[in-house]
C-alpha cells in the first residue's frame, strides 16, 4: 500500500491516503487521529474527484 503523508501543520488535519492496488480502494484519513473514521473510494470515484477538484 502507497502512503502520502500531511502536511506537517499543527492543530490541522492531515490527511494520509492510502492506495491499495490490491483491492483499487482508496484509503483517507487524518494521521495525527487514527482512531477517527476514513473515507473510501472506489479508484474511478477517486478519479472523477480528483478530476473536478482540479477543475
């Protein structure tokens, strides 16, 4: 599984993704708070995101 790490900025979230080749989930959650709850994407809804965010 790839990580990419945060920022690095205190106080603020920083989101870690995660990419599993494997299962084509992406992973993201806050890496300074594990225990809260992520958010998954199938690799073609991450897709379309990244492409409308980047609109």
């Amino acid at each position: 599984m790839e990580r990419y790490g945060g920022s690095g900025t205190r106080g603020a979230l920083e989101p870690e993704i995660a990419i599993d080749p494997a299962d084509a989930i992406v992973h993201i959650r806050d890496s300074k708070d594990t225990d809260r709850a992520q958010l998954a994407f199938a690799d073609d809804a991450w897709t379309e995101f990244v492409a409308f965010a980047s609109y």
